[in-house]
C-alpha cells in the first residue's frame, strides 16, 4: 500500500539508509496513516546511536536521555521542522510509575516495539519499501477498533501511568473501544495516575475535549474508575437529581453541555466551560416546597469558585482559566427578553467582557441542549441574542462624524447653541449618503457654508437630518431582528 509521507520525513530516512543504517517510521504516525488519517507529528527509530544520528545530521540537537535526537529539516511547517529520530531502545525500572530508570540501546526493532503501550502504536514502516513490520497484530486492532495494551497490561501501566489516560484519550480521538483485559488492569492500576502530574493529565484532558467525542471518553474514565483523578468534582453529580427542566443528572448534564460544544466544533473554552458550568449544584441543591422541586440559587457563584481551583490544580494557563471561570459565573444570564433592557444586557456584556459574550451565549446554547431539550435557539433566546447585537453595535449618531461642536466653535468662532446641533444633524444625513465624505476637511467646507444659512433654513435642514438618522438606526436594528429571526 502507498503512504503519502512529507519529503522532509524521507529525506531523514534515506540520510540514515544512505550511512548503512536502518530507519523506520513508528508509533502514533503509522497508526494514523493505516486508518487514513493525516500524522500530527512523525517519528522515526533506527539502529544508530544518538550519536552516529548526530553524526549524519550535524544540524541537530540531543537534549535528553533517551537517545531522542532532533533533526532540522528547515520545513516551513511546524510538525516537519524538527523530526525526532530516537535509536531503538529497551528500558527497565520505573519508579516513578513514569519514566524508565535505565535506557539500553543496543537492541533491535522488534525489541524496540515490544515496549511500546499500544499494538495500535507498536507497528513500524520502511516508508522506501511500504514494508510494515507488526508484530503484535496493531494492523487487526485498527481494523476492530480497538485498543489493547501490548503484550501484558498491568506490566504496561506500571511502567508508565499517564497510559491509562492515553488509553481514554484514543477513545476520543480515534472512536475505538479498550480491549477487555486492557481495560481490567486500567481499573486495577488507576491509582497510579497520582504518580502523573497534573500537566500532563491536564495536556491528556485538553486533547480528549478538544476531540469529536469528549463525552463518551469520560462516561468510560468514570466506569474504570480514573475520572476522579483527573476532574474529581465532576463525580459528584452522579445520580444528583435535577429539577422538572432537566431530563438528566448532574453528571451527565455537564458532560451532555461539552459534548454539544464539540458536536458544533466550538472553540476549547467552551467545551471546558460546559464540562464545569454546573459543577457546583450538588452543594447548592435545596428542596422548595413552594415549587414542589430542586432549587440550586448561587451555583454558578459557587461554581466559577469550585472551577477555578479545579483549572488551577491542573495548571491550565491563566487566560484559559479567567476566561472559563467568567463563562461559569455568568452562564445564568438568561431572563424574560420582554422584560429585560438594553442596558442590562451592556451591563452583562461587561461582566464577562466583550470578547466574550458570544461565547457565553454558545455556552448556553450548549446547556439548554444538555438539559435533553431538542431545540437550541428558542424565539426568547434569539430576541435576547439580537438585543446582544444591538448592544454591541455602534448607534447612529453624530458621534460617528469627524467633527464635533467644540471644534465647530473653535473653528468658526460661533458661539453655544442650537445651531451647532442643527449643523451637525445636517451632517450626518449627508455621510449616511456618502461614507467617503466623512472627512474633516470635507465637513469643515460643508460646515461653512450651512452656517451662513438662516437659521429657518439650518433648523429645516437640522431636523430633516435628525429624522434621517432616527429611520436609519430603526432600519439598522430591523436588520439585526431579521438576522436572528425575531421579527
């Protein structure tokens, strides 16, 4: 079968085979090529030693101590500029449940892929040849969906933890299954997670949200039993009932509310804002005997507190963590669009700023889905979505010349009044005609000559202005009522 691979990857090669040695694409790069999928990044394993690598490739560099050496290929594109070809290896001794204690390098491919964690990423490719070298039937795995741990598991994930949230994380990405003897020596070994630190589980998180089936993926961390070492806050809602607008728990109504924002490709934030928007109602939860149902008063209060020591915890960056823990403490912004105001709606545009907003009005789209409601944008949410637009949106009004009354009377030398006012009306309605006259020099010119009308002429003109602009904003927010369908 033919593989498309860069010509940055088989120059690497061939430089290698060029010098005698042998070289083969391995691991996550060959699994995606077999299911037909592009490589995020490529690597490459050889017979030589890091130092006959170096020796090949004198613009390179060898940082670490598991013979890694990092190739520069000069690509313009990212994943080709450096490609790291690593000699085969055997390790042994990992104390740490994370890294090996010893790395021996005098050793063969086979050997090589006998200590990988996955048949799926234990196949390697002769990219010259098309040959496939697969010793443990990864090629069938990736037929049959599934992951299973090469050769014995418990020994897989006691040499390294962060695999049995590697193992959840293709999931995700890749929609397979787990292997069932892979999966009882996850359940088995999921404490040893507390060995990983909280970087890379949260680098392994952030891959499994940003997937196309971040849901599914942890509704399984959560059977083996590994959830409550990654976002331990989540279990809690399992089985918290809800009230009378919920179809669903606590639990799943978190993961249902992410699971939406990956289902329309939405940014990363939003997917993490779903999965912490309701983390807190468990300890809110009170019984009303006056609605006869659960209240939860404050929880997004609670929440965007709980949330920020959670996001804290695993060491996402700053910005990540003020922008989700904003999403989480404004997401009940909803009200009766019939009795809210423009100015409620700037006051909520301040609150989670901005560059924000749509993002906390995607948020909600997301949670009102999570609730098992089939419609995303009932008619209220998209009056209250064009009242956003509206808020956003510049008026129409003599603000948007390039004058003003101060430099009016400097300029001209008149004096406070309403003349200066019926000028500037004037004004406006001739730029709502022409944009290109908006100048100052343009204006200026225009100004002289209104101020020499009369004043009946100049209050005539001012009002015809006034009444310009006045029909212009209500065609202006016609529009935005049409666009989100609230007319």
């Amino acid at each position: 079968m033919h593989y498309r691979i860069p010509k940055e990857i088989e120059l690497v090669s061939s430089g290698l085979r060029r010098e005698g040695y042998e070289s083969y694409l391995v691991g996550g790069c060959v699994r995606d090529l077999i299911i037909g999928l592009e490589p995020k990044d490529w690597d490459i394993t050889t017979n030589a030693s890091p130092e006959q690598i170096q020796a090949v490739f004198p613009d390179s560099f060898y940082e670490n101590d598991y013979g890694t050496v990092g190739v520069k290929t000069g690509a313009e594109d990212s994943r080709l500029a450096i490609v790291e070809v690593t000699p085969y290896r055997l390790e042994s001794g990992y104390s740490d449940k994370r890294r090996p204690d010893q790395v021996t390098f005098d050793t063969s491919l086979i050997e090589d892929l006998a200590r990988r964690d996955f048949t799926i990423n234990a196949i390697a490719l002769e990219d010259s040849k098309g040959h496939i070298v697969d010793p443990h039937e990864g090629q069938k795995d990736i037929k049959d969906k599934i992951v299973r741990a090469v050769g014995n598991p418990t020994e897989r994930f006691n040499e390294d933890a962060l695999r049995v949230l590697r193992a959840v994380r293709f999931v995700a990405e890749l929609g397979f299954g787990i292997d069932g003897a892979t999966a009882k020596a996850i359940s088995e070994n999921s404490e040893h997670l507390n060995h990983v630190s909280r970087e890379r589980v949260k680098d392994e998180l952030a891959r499994i949200l940003n997937s196309s089936q971040p849901m599914s993926a942890l509704v399984l961390a959560q059977q083996l039993g590994i959830l409550k070492f990654i976002v331990p806050d989540l279990i809690r809602g399992i089985g918290v009932k809800q009230n009378q607008a919920h179809s669903y728990d606590v639990f799943e109504h978190n993961l249902r509310t992410m699971q939406h924002g990956a289902d329309k490709n939405w940014d990363f934030d939003i997917r993490l804002a779903g999965l912490f928007h309701d983390i807190s109602k468990p300890e809110t939860r009170r019984w009303s005997e006056e609605k006869k149902d659960w209240t939860f008063h404050g929880h997004e209060v609670v929440g965007s507190r709980v949330t920020k020591k959670a996001l804290e915890n695993l060491h996402f960056p700053r910005e990540t963590i003020e922008k989700v823990v904003k999403l989480v403490r404004w997401h009940m912004f909803f009200s009766d669009p019939e009795q809210i105001t423009l100015s409620a709606v700037r006051r909520m545009i301040t609150n989670v700023g901005e560059e924000n907003i749509w993002d906390l009005l995607n948020l909600r789209i997301c949670d009102r889905i999570g609730t098992g409601r089939p419609k995303e944008q009932p008619f209220r949410f998209r009056k209250y979505k064009a009242m956003v637009d509206q808020a956003l949106r510049d008026p129409i009004s003599v603000k948007m010349l390039k004058t003003d009354g101060s430099h009016i009377m400097e300029k001209f030398h008149v004096n406070p009044g309403p003349k200066i006012g019926w000028a500037l009306n004037a004004l406006l309605e001739e730029i709502l005609d022409d944009a290109d006259k908006n100048t100052e020099e343009y204006l200026d010119t225009k100004t002289e000559k209104l101020l020499k009308l009369s004043e009946d002429e100049l209050r005539a003109l001012g009002e015809a202005g006034k009444q310009r602009r006045e029909a212009a904003e209500d065609e202006e927010i016609k529009h935005i009522m049409e666009k989100h369908h609230v007319c």
